[in-house]
C-alpha cells in the first residue's frame, strides 16, 4: 500500500493511475495519522510553493511530514514535493519550507523560456537503485520556474541542463525527490516509479552520464473535441476553423482511444479542445471530464485541457469560477488548462485599466496551480494593411502579400472559435497573458488550419519573440519537413498538429525518424 499526500491542489489522480497501473494501491491521506501510519509516501507537489506550505500549515501535516521524513521511511517527492523539502523558497521568501534539506529554491534566471517545460535528460551523480533498468539517456517530463540548490553536495543525485546545470533530483537515505514528474515521463517514469515501489536497497547506477542534457524540441497532438449533430462526442478537425463538411460535423474517432493512440505512439504531449466550450458549460458537459478521467488512466504525458474555462453562472443562479472549473479538470487528471476566448476578455480589460486585479481567470488559476499550469490559446487571423501606421496595433512586415499587394499585416484576436474578432493583436495578448500569469502561450492559426501548408512562420516568429514564455506552434502542419521548418526557423519549444494525425496521412513516429538527426526531440520508442 502507498500512502498519497494531495493537498488537493492539483493533478495526484495521474500519480495514482501511474501506480495503479503497477499493481500497487493508494491510500490518499485524508488526515495527520496517515502521514504517520505510512510506510511509504509519495507526495506530488502541485501549484505554488507558498500556496502548498499555506495548506500543509492548515492541515497540520508539516510537523507529522518532518517526523516521516526523519524516520528511515521510504518517500518520494515529486516536483513541488521536492522543492518542500528545502529551507525557503523565492517564490515565497517569507514562508518557510520542510527545512528537512538545506538549501534554498530559487528562481530560474536565465536567457531562455521560463517555465522549463518539456522532456529533458538528466546526468546521473551517484548509484541508486531507483534508475535500475534505464540506460541513462531516457529524457523526462519537467515543468517548472525554479529549481532546488542544496547546500550539501551529496545529496545530489542527477542534473539537469537547461541555461544552467541544476539539481533536478535528489537522494538522502529512503527519502528521493525528482523535480521532473515520472508519472509523466511515459515507460521511463513508469520504470523509476516501479523502483521506488519495489522493496530492496542495491544501488546499481545505470550509465553514468555527464554530458550536457539538452531540452526536447515536444510534437504534441491536438484533438478537437465536441458533440456532433446526433449528441456523440468525437474528435472533429476543422478547415480554417469550419468543422462541417456536407452539413454534418466530421467525425474523426473517439476522444479516448486517439489519445491513448497518440501516446502508444510517441506523442510527448496531448491536448484537448472542447471547441464548442464557449457556448456550453464544462461541469455541466460532463463527458469531457470524464474523457480525461479515462485518458489519464493510460496515457502517462502531460494532457492539457481548454475551452469554457471562465467565471458562470449557472441556471438556478449558482455562480462558478474559472477556478472551479479548473480545479475540476485538474482533479480529473489534467496537467493543464488552456484559456481562448476568456484571455482576450481579460487582456482588453487590462488594456483599459492597466491593472492587475488579481481576480481574472489566469491570476487566481496562476496563484494556486502556478504559471506552468495555464495554457493560452490563441485564434488569431491575419489582416492586411498598406503601412503600419493604418492601424495601433503590433504590425509585421510580411513576405506573404495580402490580396491587394499589401506588405504588412497584424494577427487579429478572435473569440468564440474564431466567430467574433477583437480590436486586439495576438502579439499584444500574449504579452499581457504573460505578465498576468500564463505560462505557454498556444499559438494557432485560423489562416492555416487545416490547410496542410505549413505553420505560418511569421506569426510564431512575431509572438516568441515578444515573451519569454514558451509557444506550441500550431495549424497547418502538414508533412515531417514542416515540423523542422518550424524548429529551424523560430523560437518554438513545441509544434503541434491534429488532422494529418488523425486522417493517418503522417505519424508521429516518422515525424520523429525525420526529426532524429536534426533536432533534440525525445525518441520515440517503438513498442
Ligand atoms: O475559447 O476558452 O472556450 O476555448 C476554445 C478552444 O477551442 C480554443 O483553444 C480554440 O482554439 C478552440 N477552437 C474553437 N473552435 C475551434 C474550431 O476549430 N472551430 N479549434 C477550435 C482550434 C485549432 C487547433 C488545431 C490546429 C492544428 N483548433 O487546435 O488543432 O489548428 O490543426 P491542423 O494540424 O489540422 O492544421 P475557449
């Protein structure tokens, strides 16, 4: 029996169906006398540092962890369950950690995106048991804005590179923390997890690895999701957004079993779009939740969910928040949200004051998942113009000319699955999202979906280049030479596509074979 601690901030149920589906069963701790009773403990940190050690204060659990923790007792942290272990954190500076390690946590200071977010490697520092059957060179799922600096060298266990060498796990006696989520990181994650499980202490090191780790370039697949004329949900695909073909909405396979597909099949990441979420409302349209509560059960990479999350009301008067929504979806099983239509509402209104109020949607989410759980979506299209004083908005100079000769052109904002455009520009948006709290900017396209024509290149460089936090570049994909295109030519840490995927035209197995020898990707493993 495992012992759980979820705090309730966040996605434990993958951790639980990661172990489960090693045979093992999980307790969840409801109260301190479980933390006492356990014989051995996971505890996946979720959210943010000051936000955890706030609830685990609340909930008497830190006194009843530190009597675990200095009791030869098996742990294992994940994440967040790392960074507790340390004295203080920056993302916190005035609540105090686990202390059980000294050491500080502190904040990524470097010229590339933060979060790091994707699959990275790590560099084995001594022998432990929990690496039993790897080879060394597997890459893991990270997704984080600090990282933890022990002040004793010898319980480091790997690093990790990314602008720096840092600590990404650590071992003292029975107690391992990692700050990457092996419930996560596909068969690799599965294998440490299965190590931890297992009784024994030989410490066997597999492959001692020093070179320089370096982050993975993700192909993540995209499923649009929604009910079609006869209240089935299924997977649609849209032609520049339009989702009908003859009257009827396409239907391209069921929710669960495409992702479970994509996942068999090396995607290192899976995102979910309830297209139709602006009109419905998520708690009520149960089948999505229960879409990821089944996903989550065999797909171990990160599963991002979007559409509908925004503050509602419900019929009898009873009022949610985009919180609420949220927390659901996490509950379920998701890694992250993504916000559409609701961010360009909130990025006007912010335009307008320019102030931050603390209450939209991507603050309080960002407040208590953190950064790294809040995807923004964004619909834009392009307009046209003869110069770029015509309009004030973040104007590009474009090689593709318009239908009048036009050399210039800006991404309009757009709404409710494209329908309703804004007086406002994808550049600007993801701009203000970052500075409220998003951590990864979704970058579509509605020029190029569905066209097959490869990702609109100007539009990725225009935005990644204007944040510091990472873009999925979406729409158009529609060989294995448009996802390095991509790589090649900007600043995206992730391309995603869905219909070539889903209409079989190009896997993502040999969007990978082409990808080996020329950009970092995590292998795709056969199975
Ligand atoms: O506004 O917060 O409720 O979220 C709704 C979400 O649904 C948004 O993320 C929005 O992008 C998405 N959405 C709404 N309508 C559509 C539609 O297609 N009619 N899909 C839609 C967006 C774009 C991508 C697509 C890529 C790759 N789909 O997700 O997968 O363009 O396609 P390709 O590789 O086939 O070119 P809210």
């Amino acid at each position: 029996m495992i012992t759980l601690l979820d705090y309730g901030a966040g996605n434990v149920r993958s951790v639980i169906n990661a172990i489960e589906s090693l045979g093992e069963s999980v307790k969840v701790v409801s109260d301190t006398s479980d933390i006492i009773s356990a014989e051995k403990l996971i505890f996946p940190g979720v959210g943010s540092f000051g936000s955890m050690m706030r609830i685990l204060n609340q909930k008497n659990y830190v006194e009843a962890l530190k009597d675990y923790l200095t009791s030869d007792r098996a742990f294992l942290g994940i994440c967040l369950g790392l960074q507790a272990l340390f004295e203080t954190s920056e993302e916190a500076p005035d609540i105090n950690g686990l202390g059980l390690i000294s050491g500080h946590v502190k904040r990524f200071d470097i010229d590339l995106s933060v979060p790091h977010i994707g699959w990275n490697g790590i560099n084995i520092k001594k022998p432990s048991r929990i690496f039993n059957g790897l080879g060394g060179s597997e890459k893991f799922y990270f997704v984080h804005s600090f990282y933890v600096a022990p002040e004793d060298d010898s319980v480091i266990l790997t690093t990790t590179n990314y602008g720096l060498e840092f600590v990404s796990s650590i071992q003292r006696g029975r107690i391992t923390a990692t700050q990457f989520h092996p419930e996560k990181s596909g068969d690799a994650g599965i294998k440490i997890l299965k190590n931890f499980l297992e009784a024994g202490d030989e410490k066997k090191a597999s492959g001692f690895v020093s070179q320089e780790t370096r982050l993975a370039k993700r192909i993540v697949a995209c499923l649009d999701v929604r009910s079609n004329d006869q209240g089935d949900l299924v997977v649609t695909k849209g032609d520049q957004y339009d989702v009908r073909e003859k009257g009827e909405v396409r239907n391209l396979g069921q929710p669960v079993e495409l992702a479970g597909r994509y996942y068999q099949k090396g995607a290192d990441e899976i995102i979910f779009l309830n297209i139709t979420g602006f009109r419905d409302f998520p708690l009520e349209d149960m089948p999505m939740i229960e879409v990821l509560k089944q996903t989550s059960k065999n797909v171990f990479v990160p599963l991002t969910i979007g559409g509908g999350i925004r503050d509602y009301t419900d019929k009898d008067g009873r009022k949610y928040t985009a919180l609420d929504v949220a927390a659901e979806y996490f509950r379920s099983g998701a890694d992250k949200i993504s916000i559409g239509s609701d961010a360009v509402l909130i990025a006007e209104e912010y335009l307008k004051t320019g102030v931050k109020t603390g209450q939209s949607s991507i603050e309080q989410i960002s407040e208590v998942y953190g950064a790294q759980a809040i995807v923004v979506s964004i619909d834009p299209r392009r307009v046209y113009v003869m110069s770029p004083d015509e309009v004030d908005h973040q104007v590009i100079e474009t090689a593709e000319k318009g239908p009048n000769g036009e050399t210039y052109c800006w991404y309009q904002c757009t709404i409710k699955g494209g329908r309703e455009g804004r007086d406002l520009d994808a550049v600007t948006l993801a701009q203000v999202c970052e500075k409220l709290g998003a951590g990864e900017i979704l970058l579509n396209c509605i020029d190029k979906d569905g066209t097959n024509s490869g990702f609109d290149i100007e539009l990725i460089n225009a935005v990644a280049g204007a944040v510091t936090i990472p873009v999925i570049a979406s729409s158009g994909a529609g060989c294995a030479e448009h996802f390095y295109e991509v790589f090649a030519k900007t600043e995206a840490e992730a391309a995603l596509a869905a219909g070539i995927f889903h209409r079989k035209e190009v896997s993502i197995a040999s969007v990978k074979d082409y990808l080996s020898d020329k950009v970092e990707i995590r292998p795709f493993i056969k199975k």
